[in-house]
C-alpha cells in the first residue's frame, strides 16, 4: 500500500519543524519519502520541508504492509515545532 501524508499548517505562527506518529498496528512501514525516521514509529520534517507558514502544507509519504483486515485512520498525531 502507497499513502500520502499532507501535513498543513493550521496556527496563526509559522512551524521550524514537525513531526507525526505513524505507529500503527500492524503496518510494517519498509520506505518512506519527504520524512526523516525519528524510530518508534514517529516521522519528522526534513530540513527543506520543516518551516511551514500559516497556511502552507508539506507532503510525505510511505510504502507499508498491512494485515489485509487494517483500516488506516483518517488523521494521526503531528507534532508542531515552533
């Protein structure tokens, strides 16, 4: 499976950075682009994409393998570094 992740900045203050939560039950993430692997399953912004102006988004992604019965969430936590 292929997804995309669109991290948007919603504040009224620009983002240095961000970082979201992708540890999810039994998907096996094997590669991931536009985010560096911060271990544990959390994801971080790289140094070209971390600085988000209100309003501004960035775009990652990652390839994983799941159990077949796995319904992936709408949303997960982000992180905003300021």
């Amino acid at each position: 499976m292929e997804v995309h992740v669109e991290v948007v900045s919603t504040g009224d203050a620009a983002l240095g950075a961000w970082e979201i939560d992708l540890d999810l039950r039994d998907v096996d993430i094997y590669n991931h682009w536009n985010m560096r692997d911060l271990d544990h399953g959390w994801y971080g912004s790289e140094d070209w994409n971390g600085r988000l102006d209100p309003g501004e988004n960035a775009v990652a992604g990652f390839q994983a393998e799941t159990d077949d019965r796995v319904e992936l969430p709408g949303s997960v936590s982000c992180t905003a570094v300021v």
